[in-house]
C-alpha cells in the first residue's frame, strides 16, 4: 500500500471526524477569504491616480502586515486541528512499524488535502461575497470591479495557505516522528521571566523617543515612514514577547481570588501554558493596536479634512483611512473569532473523556463552559487593554489630541473593539462542550 | 422494601432494572438492594452489563425500564429513574462519590484542587474547601504532596486522590469502576485497602465494578452478572452473614 493510499485511507471523511473534519476545512476557507478580500481591497488600490497611490499603497501594505500575525494564528490553529485528529491513527501506524519519514509524508498528505479543500472553499467564499465587499467606498466611489484579483494572484493565495498547513502540520507532528507512542506528558510550563517586561519597558521608552523625536532623526519623507513602520514593528515584536508574562501575572492574579469553581479552573488553564493562552489572543493585541493608532492617526487627519485647497484625492484621506482601520479591526477580529473557535473545539475534542467523567461526577456541563470561556476572554481582555494602554504611550500626544478634537472618531473605534470583542466571546460558544460532546455522541 | 437488621431501608433499591443498546440487551430485569455501610462487587465478562448497572443506580444512565429508589440524607425515597439530567447532576455530586479506573482528575488543577473542587461544586467556600480537602489528603497518606500536579504522582497517588475526591463530600454512597485495574497489584492492594476504609469504614456504601476476583473478595458481597441478569449473588468468606438481596 503506498503512502498516498494509506493517508486516503485514515484521513478520507468519516461520521466519527466529521466534526473536527468540517471545522479545519471551514477554518482554511475563512483565511484563504480573508487573504483574498483583503489581497483584493489592496489591488484595487491600484486604480487610483499616481500621487493617491503613493499613499494608500504603504497604508494597505501596513493593514496586511498587521494582519499577518491574526492570519497565521488562524491558519496554524486549523492545522494543529487537523493533525490532531490524525494523531491516533498515525501513532497506531507507527506502532506498526510505519517510519518516521512516512508519517511525516502522510501528515503533510492529509494537511495539504484538507487546507486544498478549504482554500478552494474560500475561494468561492471571496467570490461569494465580493459584490457585498465592493460596495466599500474608497475615494468616494464604491470598490467596484477592482476587487476581483488576477488568477495568478488567488493561485498564489491558495497554494501559500496550503504551504502554511503542511508546515505547520511537520511542525506538530515532530514528536510522533520521535516517539511510536506519542504519550503526552504534562510537564511544567516555565512561568515566563519578569526580564520580558524589563525589556518592553525599555524598548517601548526608547520607541517614544524616538517617535516623538522623528522629524529630528530623519529628514526625508521616506526615511521617516522606514522609522515609523520600523519603530511600530519593532513595538509589536516587543509587546509580543511581553504577552505571555503578562497573562502568566493575571492569571496568577485570577488564581488567588478564584472563589468559584469555574474561576479555579480557568485560572489553572490560563497558566497551564500562559504563551499558548497568549498566542490564541494575540490578534485581539494587534486589534487594540490598529485602533489606538489607526484610529488616533484618522482622527487627526479629520481635523482638516474637506478644505476646498486640498488636491483631490487628499479631500478622502481622512474618511478612507477611518474605513481601512475599521475594516482592518473586523478582519483581525473575524480572523480571532474563528481561531478561537477552532481552538477552543479542538481542546474540546481532546478532553472529551475528562468532560465526560467530570458530566458523570456531578460537574455540570455549565461550569466546565464557563472556565472554558474565563480561560479565553481573561487573556482577551489582558491584550486588548494591556496593548491599547501601550500602545496609547506610544502615540501619547497624538491620542490624546484625538481625543479631544475627535471624539466621535475615538468613541466609533472603541466600539469597533467591543463588537470585536463581543464577537470572539459569541464564536467560541461553537465549542461548547455540551453541545459539542452530545452532538458527537 | 426490605430493611437491614437496623429496621433501615436499603440506601438504594432498584426494582426491574431494563436496559438496553440497539438489539443488545444489557440490563434484562435486575433487581438489587444495597445497605448502609455494605460493601459490593459487581462482577462478569465483559458485556455483562455491569458497568451499565452502575451507571443505572449512580443516575449517571437511565434505564429503559424499572426504578431505583434512593435513601439517603436529603434524599428520602427519591425515585432516580424520573429525575431529569440537572436533578441527577445534582443528585450525583451531593450523594454519590466515583472512583474510576482512569481517575478523571483535572490534570490543570493540583491534588489539594482536585479535592476540593467536589466541594465547591457544592457551594463551599474555597477556603474551607482546601481545609478540608487537606484534611482528606492527609488522611490518605498524602500529606506534603497537596500541591502536586496530577502528571507528578503516580498512579496509586492519583487514585488515593480519587478517592479522597469521593470522600470529602461526605457522600452515602461510592460508586468504583474497576478502581484499581490499572495498578501493579501491590499498589491496587493498597489503594483497595484506602477505599475500603474511606468508605464502609466510614459507615458508607461502596459498590465497585471489577474484573478482579481476589479484589472482589475484600467486599462484604459479589453480585455476578452474565447477559443482563443477576446469576448469583452471596456474601464473601469475610461477611457470611446470607444473602442481602
């Protein structure tokens, strides 16, 4: 039997897999959509005068990269899925005598058949809902046509998310290749160093120095959006690596005055492993981040917005970028949703026997959803005010003008972050254990 | 009802018990009384219906047919059988304890947590909880250990857990299913020995499902089950006082 047989053979749609089945083939639909609506909305900058162009372009490819990170999070969350529910049949295998190399094969089989089947899914998802995305208005007038990209474009898209679930799917399944048992052996998760918000401290003093310093460090147009996007990036990196610490301490926080069961529990979950509670949370980070920034920058831009003198296009900028940063925090947001989802119903999937034994001890299913449900939104909230508080530093005088000569602008972004927010909690009732466990059964 | 020598009703009487899967006939009319403070095994192949018998009597299942009446503190001639799944739950982390094979220790959570969690299910505060639940460890000889994690003890430690978990509710009645069966025998001994004296030493009933005759043998009486019916049912060497049912 050949490797392309075998992995058909464990890995072909079946009642039993059918619900992390649909759910991994679902999550890769919504990023391949994503990629492609947000690829499109970036194209179609493309149509504008030369001299718009010069400034939407950066401003778009800024809105991806930001994006990237919640993209990925998605992306790698369906993988880890789909691996998982392999992970059995593959030990089995290898039990049997099956070598490492062809496991690994019949993974990245599985990954890349199920991402395909996704990525296509979603392509007709863009399609689908493009004339819905093209009534967006951009310099004035709706998108129109020019959100449907080049073949070549969706093609790349496709095969990029498909590349993206083989890797993550070798990444996963380094330790079956190791060892034919795959027992997984819960080991203390090192509590993440106080250093980390030594050095975020740091980094981000040093970054308002310099960002309140710009204009005197760098003279050209250019060098000062190399230091602005550099200096945001190197932000974002840094606020990263201060994350999981940062939940590590509320969790710990969590612990001491959990009173109720569901609050003991979803305390104990969160610093179970506080980088993993941080990673299914950190596009809520960069959320909180495009808003304070984004939205501080928009505000401001609206101060002289519509004057007669201004050049054509330039009567839009302020309007338009207000559009992309709403609609960069719903994309973040969606992408975090459904991550989350699908996170949160994998782990699910994976406890099903402890839930089960705990239903039949006398804990009822409501108290297992709610430290479920605790367990996300603690570390959603951490990073949607822990980054918006830092992120406020970093554009402290700008913010604060915002504010104060824009508040509607302000007010419509908070409320963007809270339908976010509101969002993620909703999606992640998908992974109810009750529902989920009784509909299995 | 039959009463014990006491004039007591039996904590739990099940009458006709009917329980099946598909074509497959688990439980084909059983009838059983368990005591106050009596031990008993459950024994038969795999197949017998003797894990569904003890589903059926710890309201964890539902039989198609048939009624279980409970006895027990707060809970006076309840019928089981008419209780919905909420009154069950309820009914299940107030009066009943469980020690399984696997153990379903929350593996987030440290020995003293597990421990007291069954409290605070049941609404103690968590102070208290964690006094009594250290109480409970140190009884079983896992004092020192309370703030161990789940991976850290081994599995003898984990079931004497288990068994405190079942224990510190104060529960009438302890529900084990196959308890020690994944334990070296000297290690099953012991834990077999704990469960014993948390249980009907403590003036509780235990009944335990179990493959194992000499494991049977420590209780008070064998119930052995072949196609969903009660084959024989005596007291062991230890309890040669007749029949219970």
């Amino acid at each position: 039997m050949n490797t392309l047989h075998l992995a058909w053979m464990i890995g072909r749609p079946s009642a039993a897999r059918s619900t992390p089945q649909l759910l991994t083939v679902s999550a890769y639909a919504m990023v391949s959509a994503v990629l492609l609506i947000v690829l499109g909305g970036a194209y179609s900058f493309t149509s504008f005068e030369p001299e718009a162009q010069g400034m939407y372009l950066p401003l778009a490819a800024f809105a991806l990269v930001l994006l990237i990170v919640p993209l990925v999070v998605l992306g790698a969350a369906a993988a880890r899925l789909s691996a998982r529910t392999q992970d059995r049949a593959l030990s089995s295998l290898r039990l049997l005598g099956s070598t490492g190399t062809q496991i690994s094969q019949i993974a990245m089989i599985q990954a890349a058949g199920t991402a395909l089947a996704g990525a296509l899914a979603g392509v007709v998802l863009y399609l689908a809902t493009s004339p819905l995305v093209s009534m967006i208005q951009f310099q004035g007038a709706p998108i129109g046509s020019a959100i449907y990209l080049p073949v070549w474009v969706v093609a790349l898209a496709v095969l990029t998310v498909v590349l993206l679930a083989v890797v993550s799917a070798v990444a996963g399944l380094r330790k079956l290749v190791i060892t034919p048992l795959a027992v997984a052996t819960r080991q203390n998760v090192p509590v993440p160093s106080w250093i980390r918000a030594l050095v975020t401290v740091g980094v981000i003093a040093v970054l308002y120095f310099v960002l309140n310093n710009v204009a005197a460090i760098a003279q050209d147009f250019v060098t000062i959006i190399v230091v602005i996007v550099g200096g945001f990036g190197l932000g974002l990196l840094v606020l990263n690596l201060v994350g999981p610490w940062l939940v590590a301490r509320v969790g710990n926080s969590k612990l001491n005055k959990a009173q109720t069961p569901d609050q003991l529990l979803a305390a104990r979950m969160i610093l179970e492993n506080p980088a993993q509670s941080w990673r299914q949370v950190s596009g809520v980070a960069m959320a909180s981040f495009v808003a304070v920034v984004g939205g501080s920058g928009a505000a401001l831009m609206g101060m002289g917005a519509g004057e007669a003198s201004e050049p054509g296009w330039m009567r839009y900028l302020s309007a338009d970028v207000l559009t992309g940063v709403l609609l960069t925090l719903a994309i973040a947001f969606i992408c975090v949703a459904a991550s989350a989802a699908i996170t949160q119903s994998a782990s699910t999937l994976d406890r099903a026997e402890l839930y089960d034994g705990l239903h039949r001890l006398g804990m009822s299913y409501k108290v297992m959803n709610s430290a479920r449900t605790k367990s996300l939104m603690i570390p959603a909230l951490t990073a949607s005010i822990g980054f918006a508080i830092a992120s406020a530093i970093l554009v402290l005088p700008l913010a604060g003008i915002a504010v104060l000569v824009k508040p509607t602008t302000v007010l419509m972004v908070i409320a963007a972050v809270i339908l976010g927010l509101l969002l993620v909690r909703v999606s992640i009732t998908v992974a109810n254990p009750q529902r989920l466990l009784v509909a299995k059964d | 009802m039959l009463e014990n020598s006491l004039g007591l009703p039996p904590v739990i009487a099940a009458h006709g018990l009917f329980r099946s899967f598909g074509t497959t006939v688990a439980l084909g009319g059983v009838d059983l009384n368990i005591q106050l403070g009596q031990s008993l095994a459950i024994m038969g192949p795999s197949g017998s219906g003797k894990s569904t018998l003890l589903h059926a009597l710890a309201g964890i299942e539902l039989p198609d047919a048939g009624r279980i009446t409970l006895n027990l503190p707060g809970y006076n001639n309840v019928q089981v059988e008419t209780l919905n799944d909420k009154a069950r739950t309820k009914l299940r982390r107030e009066a009943f304890g469980f020690v399984f094979q696997s153990g379903l220790l929350i593996p987030e959570l440290t020995a003293i947590e597990n421990v007291a969690m069954a409290l605070m299910i049941n609404g103690v505060q968590r102070a208290a909880a964690m006094d009594r639940a250290a109480q409970a460890l140190a009884q079983l000889g896992l004092a020192g250990m309370e703030q161990r994690r789940i991976g850290q003890l081994s599995g003898g430690q984990q079931q004497r857990v288990a068994i405190a978990r079942a224990k510190v509710t104060g529960a009438g009645v302890v529900f084990a299913d196959e308890p020690t069966g994944a334990l070296d025998s000297t290690t099953g001994t012991e834990v077999l020995d704990i469960l014993l004296e948390a249980t009907v030493g403590a003036g509780k009933s235990l009944v335990m499902v179990t493959h194992d005759r000499s494991v049977a043998e420590r209780c008070d009486r064998i119930v052995t089950l072949r196609d969903g019916h009660i084959v024989t049912d005596s007291a062991t060497a230890q309890r040669q006082t007749g029949s219970w049912s």
